[in-house]
C-alpha cells in the first residue's frame, strides 16, 4: 500500500481498479506470488537467496 493515499487516484478510480481485479479473478488471469517472483527471477538472472 503507498503511504501516499493520493497515489490511489479517486474513489471512483479506486473502485475501477477493484472492478477489474475481480474481473481477472474470476476470469483466470491471476497467478500467485510466488509464480510471478520465479518469472522474474528467470528473467532477470536472479536465482541466488530464496525467501
């Protein structure tokens, strides 16, 4: 979460963004944490300390 609470946007582009994240959701097109931090780290090289 920012510490800026301006950096959301407005209500109503906070609610958009929820909007489209259930979206994705229920549509599949979400994967988990660790999924994207093995991407990245395939793609960057970054293979050494796991967490």
């Amino acid at each position: 979460m920012p510490k800026d609470l301006v950096a959301l946007g407005t209500r109503e582009e906070f609610w958009e963004s929820v909007a489209r994240a259930d979206e994705d959701y229920a549509s599949g097109r979400t994967y988990s944490v660790q999924a994207m931090t093995e991407s990245l780290r395939s793609k960057h090289g970054l293979w050494g300390n796991r967490y």
